[in-house]
C-alpha cells in the first residue's frame, strides 16, 4: 500500500527527530538558563545600584529590555540549536538516509524550519515572560519597574519570544548554507553577538545605517520599550532582521536543491 | 526494477560514472562488481537522487526516484549503516524514518524483530558495533516494505556470522519476488550471493550477465599433464593447434579439457603421471577482468602471502 507522503507526514518526523536527540534538551535548557539568568542578574544589579545612577540615564532606562537583557546570550544558544538541526545531518551523514526518505528536499528543510520555528517561538516566549516577571520583580524594589499593561510593554515581551525564534532561524539557514557545525556556529556568534557591537565604530551616513541594519541591533528592537537613538523602530527592525535569515535560507534552499547530498 | 540509460557523472574531471547503462531485474539478487573506486556507491547515490547526473536517467519502477509519491514503500536503500545521527536511539531513527512517509510505529516493531535488533531497540545507535549498524540500515531499508532493495557493500567489515546473516536475508528478499541489487568489490562474496552480475571498472559496463556465464567466461580453463616424455607430448599437443606453456615442469595446455589431453597422448603412445584441470580461482578472473580499470594499483610486497592489500572501500 503506497500513501503519498504529505508535509504533515514530514512535520512529524521532524518532530521526532527533534526531541529524540540531547542536545535539543541542552540547547533549551542553556537558552532557557541564560536568558533568565543575565535578565534576573541585570535587574539586580539595576536595582542595587539605583541609588548611583544620574539622572539622563534614568530618563532613558528601559525596565522591559534590562529584564530582557539575557537575550543576548539565549540568542546564542538557541542558534546554536537551529544549527544542529541540520548540521549534524551532514556531520553525521543521515542527510543521505533524511533525503532518501524524503526526496523533496525544499519538503524537508521547510518541515525542519516550521518544526524549528514551533518550538523556539513557544519555549522563547515562555522564557520571555518568565524573565520579564522576575527582572521586573527586582526592579520593583527601587519603584523602577513596568507593567505589561503599559504601552509598547506586551509588544516587547512577545517579542523575546519572536527575537529567540528568529535567531533559531538564523542559525538553522547559515547552517542549511554552510552544512558544517564549527563553521556555522562560529558565524553565528559573530554575526549575533561579536560583530554587531562593533558596527558602532564605523563611520559617517553609511556606517549608521549598516549599524541600524545589522542583525541583532535591528532585530533586538522589537524586545526594547524605548528606542535608542540611532535605532530601527520595533516592527521595522524585527523585519529586517527577519529579511536577513530568510535571504540567508533562500540561498540555502536554492543550493540545496542543486547539489549532491 | 531499476533502469539506468546512459548514466554519467564527474567530479571535477574525474569522470566516476561513465555513460552507464543496465536494467535490474526482480526476483534475483543483482550483484553490483567492481573494483574499489568503480563508480558502484556513485551510481546507487544517482539512482537515489542523492547526486545530481551530468546526464543520463535512473528510473525506479519507473519515476525518477525523487517523484515517488512514498519512496519508502517503493525503494529501501543501504548505502552506509553511519549514516545516522548516533545519538538517537534506534527505534526513535526508525520511528522519524517511518514516520515520513506516514508508516506506523508498528510497523518499526517488526522491523526491529525481523533483523534481530529488538533487544537493543532502545539504545543509542553510537553505540552499535558494525554489525548491528548494519542490521538497523537493513531495517530501515524494510519499513515500507518496498519492492526494490538496494546495499551498498553491505558486509564490508562485518564477521563471518554477520556475513552469512545478510547473504541469507538477501536470497530471501529476492526469493520472495523482490529486485535486489547490491555491491561489492569481492567476487568471492558474489559468487555466492548474486545471481546476476553487472560488472564495473572505472565507471564503464564491463559486463552483465548471470553469475554462471561470468564465471564460465572469464574463467581461463587450463589442463595440467606430467609425463616423463614431456618433449614429444608437447609437439603432438601443438601439432593439434594447442597453446602449450611450461610451468612448474608440468606442460600446461591452454583452453582444453583433460579428456582431449589424454586422447592425444594415448594416440601418440606417450606415458602421462599426471593429468588436472587447473581452474583460474573467481578473484583472478575477475582481477583479469577489471585490470586496465582498476584506479589505484597495489604493488604485492614480495613474499606476502595474501597478495596485495585490500584498500578500504568508500
Ligand atoms: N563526492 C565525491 N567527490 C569527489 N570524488 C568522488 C566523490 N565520490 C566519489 N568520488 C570519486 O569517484 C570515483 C568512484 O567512487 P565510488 O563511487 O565511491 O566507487 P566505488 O563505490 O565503486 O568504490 C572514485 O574515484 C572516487 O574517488
Ligand atoms: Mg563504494
């Protein structure tokens, strides 16, 4: 008896491949960890030294992104996930048997993708609130915290979980592209979190705008309550952060469909 | 079925498919021949779409093999039992694998009990020796319980218990009607698994043909005789047309029988001590066959009483 496969069929075995593997668990629970862990950590430290801050920084402080400081490390570790969910495909060689299951191999990456999105969008935005709640149960102390019924708050605590989720997406299309663990992780991390920093130094019109552009400084918008200046606005900046991996995994998929597996 | 037409495939400019064309059959087993480095894991790779041609066509059952509505139910494949993520168990490999072409758990179960993997069912795959890899490849390659088979060296490395186990499985694969098509660069193990031969060297057809007629063909059938009047036997002999040769201070009588031997020398009066068939063994047949086309030559060490090394193959 021959059932067409269908994309339910594969979104299912993707599942399953997913969380049948460690370090699923461990790239969850180092991003769960760490997000909540700097954002408490941040709020702590905020709240403990209050007292010392001048005041044109009160005026800019940003009680929602300070709780939602850790992303800058989840980030890292849930990219990290987004690699090894198809690096260790061709690490390992079960590409050759995933593709053979599954010919159509644009089927096979876009289950992977919405899989991946899934999970990351549900576990980041849980992560999200948790770290929001906390940091802002610290900030509380010194009367410097904030509401997710204030404005733009809801906004940009969702939008941890929407940030998280990009990221795991931008590690699963460098992946896709580079089909190497080491060198996809290295990528990743500069491009995230090395790199971006630095982008302040460059100068004149242009090097703003590759600051305002650049991955996680226009994605990280969408977390923040307060714009800095020099910024994207939330919406804008989450898009073009989305832009970058969605560039990156339709290159990706365009390789993958030309070369030998 | 498997139907290949003129099938090609570089890397760079080495050419490792040439302009391949056979048919496999149903209901035997299909031996894949070929020195290492023949092009054979290149060929099942294209069959499976898995490498893209520079031209020509694999059909499976009929479709290119990336059109296959469920692929798994049609086509099980073995190409490399480490082919897998060795951090997963082997039932929750199996389970994505079933999974994907929408084929039940229950259907793992069996697959697991069929190869004998049961008991380790829930273990991870990185801790498998090659033979219980290989086991859990032949398992996947039943889940859909696909009509068309195909192993890529499937006993490379394995012991000799391991070997007979997939020799055996394959014969009742293909006795139960399916078409099973399998690789390897040993004759030896050939000759007693295969049925039907398509032989390679360097990416070109060499031969296709049942096991039998290969093995008649290429074997170089030679008579042995001894006699005490070797001189006057060997003129008689090449005055009938025969090739004679001395070796070993035997007369070696190239394609004839022992039957002609003896008449000849019983014709001339002449006393014969000895008198054999000395049969070219399958390996040197097949060594003869594939000489010009085999890639990398090894030089055997002097004295070394296996001959040449078996280099690993990809
Ligand atoms: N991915 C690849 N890149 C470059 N060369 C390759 C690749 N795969 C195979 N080859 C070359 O193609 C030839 C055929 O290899 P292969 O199909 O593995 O032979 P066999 O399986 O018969 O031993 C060899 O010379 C091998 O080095
Ligand atoms: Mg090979």
């Amino acid at each position: 008896m021959t059932t067409p496969t269908s994309m339910r069929h594969v979104l299912r075995s993707e599942w399953t491949k997913l969380i049948s593997v460690r370090s699923t668990v461990w790239t969850m629970v180092a991003m769960v960890a760490t997000t909540i862990g700097f954002g408490v950590l941040i709020s702590w430290a905020t709240e403990s030294n209050w007292a010392k801050v001048e005041a044109r920084q009160r005026s800019v402080f940003d009680a929602t992104s300070t709780s939602l400081a850790g992303i800058a490390f989840g980030q890292l570790a849930i990219a990290v996930l987004g690699v090894m969910v198809i690096s260790t495909e061709y690490s390992t060689g079960g590409i050759r048997t995933s593709l053979t299951a599954v010919p159509k191999r644009l089927r096979l990456l876009a289950a992977k993708s919405l899989i991946l999105l899934a999970i990351s969008l549900v576990v980041g935005t849980i992560t999200s609130f948790v770290a929001f709640f906390l940091g802002q149960a610290f900030l509380s102390k010194v009367g410097i915290e904030t509401h997710l019924g204030d404005p733009q708050v809801l906004r940009a605590v969702f939008g941890g979980g929407l940030y998280l989720a990009g990221s795991a997406m931008f590690g699963l299309a460098l992946a896709a592209l580079m089909r190497h663990t080491a060198a996809a992780i290295t990528i990743v991390v500069g491009a995230l979190l090395v790199v971006p920093p630095f982008t302040r130094l460059l100068p004149g019109g242009w090097g703003d705008a590759v600051e305002r552009y650049f991955t996680s400084n226009a994605g990280q918008q969408i977390t923040a309550v307060t714009q800095d200046v020099n910024t994207l606005s939330p919406w804008g900046g989450y898009l073009v952060f989305t832009l970058w991996w969605v560039v990156i995994m339709a290159v990706a998929a365009y390789l993958l469909n030309r070369r030998d597996a | 079925m498997i139907e290949v037409q003129g099938l090609t495939k570089t890397f760079g400019d080495k050419v490792a498919v040439d302009n391949l064309s056979f048919t496999v059959r149903p209901g035997v087993v299909t031996g894949f021949l070929g020195p290492n480095g023949a092009g054979k894991s290149t060929t099942m790779r294209l069959i499976l779409g898995l490498d893209r041609p520079d031209s020509g066509t694999a059909l499976v059952n009929g479709h290119p093999y990336g059109s296959l509505p469920g692929p798994l139910f049609e086509v099980g494949a073995l190409l490399d039992a480490k082919d897998v993520h060795g951090g997963r168990t082997a039932r929750s490999h199996l389970l994505a694998l079933a999974q994907s072409n929408g084929i039940s758990s229950k259907r793992v179960d069996e697959v697991l009990e069929l190869t004998g993997i049961s008991s380790v069912a829930g273990k991870r795959i990185k801790g498998f020796s090659l033979g219980m890899s290989q086991r859990l490849g032949i398992a996947a390659t039943l889940l859909g319980d696909p009509k068309v088979l195909m192993f890529d060296e499937p006993v490379n490395g394995l012991d000799p218990e391991g070997i007979l186990w997939i020799r055996n499985f394959m014969r009742y694969l293909a006795g139960q009607g399916r078409t099973v098509f399998v690789s390897s660069h040993l004759m030896s193990e050939m000759a007693v698994t295969a049925d039907h031969l398509i032989v390679v060297g360097r990416g070109r057809l060499m031969a296709d043909m049942t096991t039998e007629a290969f093995i008649e063909s290429s074997s170089t059938n030679a008579v042995r005789v001894k006699s005490p009047q070797a001189v006057e036997l060997n003129q008689a002999l090449v005055d009938r047309g025969f090739q004679v040769t001395t070796v070993d201070g035997y007369l070696e009588v190239a394609r004839a029988e022992c039957a002609q031997v003896g008449d000849v020398a019983a014709e001339h009066h002449l006393t014969i001590h000895e008198l054999f068939e000395e049969r070219a063994s399958l390996e040197e047949a097949f060594m003869e066959l594939t000489k010009d086309s085999v890639e990398y030559h090894t030089e055997a060490f002097p004295g070394d009483p296996f001959g040449a090394p078996q280099g690993e193959s990809a």
